[in-house]
C-alpha cells in the first residue's frame, strides 16, 4: 500500500498487515510498521491505526504497546500480550538496558562517524511556525541527548547509515540530524523548511513538497532492538521498507546486494 499523503489515513488491509509481522508467539507480536500509519487509534475507525489493526488480529480487549515510533518513522513496533511481559520490556527501556539502532537516509556524504553529545528541548513559543518542534538547548527544560551517526555507504550526495541513540529523546535523531549539517531525507519538520509541514497537513502531498523532498516521508527506519535482560539478550530485527530501498537504488545508483550488504553490518 501507498503512503496516504494527507491527513487522511487509507484503511490497513488485513492480508497486507499479516506481512508485516516479524514474529509472533504467546508473549509478543513484533511488527515492521510502514512510514505512513500511526501507531495510536484515530477518528478513522480501527483499520486506521496499528494499534487498532493489531486489537482486529488479535481480537484482544487489551494490548501492550511497548515503544511507539512516529507516523513517518517505519520500523519495528513491540506489542505485548500480556501485562507481566510489558512491565519487563518497558522496564528495561526505562533501565538502559535495551540497544536500539535505526537505518536512516541522511543529506549529504558523511565520511566518519559522528558521536553529538548536545541536550534537546521542545522549542521556546515565538521560535518558529511548528510548535511541535524540538532543539538543541542549553536551558532548563533541556535533557541529556546523546546519538551516534555510523555511514555505511555514501555517494551521490547522500548517505545510508546506522543510528544508535543512546538516550530517547522526542525527535532526537532528527534535531541531532539538523544540527551536525546532515539533515534526514524527506523530513518536513527539520528539512528544508519546515512550513512545509504546514502544508502537509492541512493539504497532503503539494507540487511544492515534490519539489523539495526527494522521498515522500522522513527516510528514519527503527530497524533492530536488542534486550539485553539478565538471562540473556533478545534480539529483533526489521527490514527496510520498500521506499528506502527504492531511494538507494534510484538516488545513489546502489544496488540490492549493495544495500543488504550495508544493512547486514548494521546488525554486527
């Protein structure tokens, strides 16, 4: 399925949805969400969000969702079945204890890896037309932030990469992003110009985002989670989504086994 382009969400279908699923038991259902659906229910109906198409598969009254992504954000979501198995996943995200690494398309050829130590904050009033945006920021409402950007290939003025952040700041790879010159791709809050987000939300897709993003959503992808529980780490694991694929192949002339190549090192 498409990404919607609109405020407007196009409905899950349920066989596309089953493809989705990385794994599934008793405990857990672990999904590789796409860029364009929201994790929370909406006005929509439950076909509409991830949570209400994992309640229709399910049929439980109740889920556990462990970490959410944003809408555009795709990647691996975690849902637990049952409390007990929440508490432990949340808890270890709370604790530290959890790894996380995200593949992102980032602007420009990044040729060593960058380590930004630099506290964020939600953006002061009067600082700009998005108020949902966040910043590097020395004040009092700022917190620790800490990410590592690590290229795996680049050329033709971008760069594939491995993400890890350390901490799990709002928004915190792409105000780390912004901040150190190498913007991710077909982001429309921290890009180019962020009226553009404006734009988006209130028209959908415009002949103006066409013609200053190069890809339809940021190019952010939680790609791997490791748990590293006393009695041993559990690992997941997501493969990118089609549309980043398609960027590397189209935009930096990369080809399949190039890009499996780089993303398999992602996983070391």
């Amino acid at each position: 399925m498409n990404n919607p382009y609109g405020e407007e969400a196009p409905l899950v279908d349920m066989t596309d949805f089953t493809n989705w699923i990385v794994q599934e038991d008793d405990s857990l259902l672990i999904v590789n969400k796409p860029g364009w659906l929201v994790c929370h229910p909406s006005k929509n109906g439950p076909m509409s969000s991830l949570v209400g198409v994992v309640r229709e598969y399910t049929g439980a009254d109740k889920l556990h969702l462990v970490a959410r992504l944003d809408r555009e954000t795709s990647g691996l979501i975690v849902f637990a079945k049952r409390p007990a198995v929440a508490r432990k996943f949340q808890m270890a995200i709370q604790n530290r204890i959890v790894k996380k690494a995200y593949i992102a398309l980032i602007e420009g050829e990044l040729q060593e890896a960058r380590h930004v130590d630099l506290p964020i904050a939600r953006r002061r009033k009067g600082g700009g037309p998005v108020i949902v945006k966040s910043e590097v920021s020395y004040d009092r409402s700022s917190q620790d932030a800490v990410t590592d950007f690590i290229p795996l290939l680049s050329q033709k003025g971008y760069t594939l990469c491995r993400v890890q952040p350390e901490t799990g700041r709002k928004h915190q790879i792409r105000v780390h992003a912004e901040e150190i010159k190498h913007r991710i791709v077909g982001d429309k809050i921290y890009g180019p110009d962020e009226t553009l987000y404006i734009e988006f939300i209130e028209n959908g897709w415009t002949e103006r985002l066409a013609a200053a993003l190069p890809i339809q959503r940021q190019a952010l992808h939680c790609h791997r989670y490791d748990f590293q529980f006393p009695e041993g780490t559990v690992s997941f694991t997501a493969p990118l989504q089609a549309d980043m694929l398609a960027f590397c192949e189209n935009h930096m002339d990369l080809s399949a086994t190039e890009i499996t190549a780089a993303v398999g090192q992602a996983q070391q």
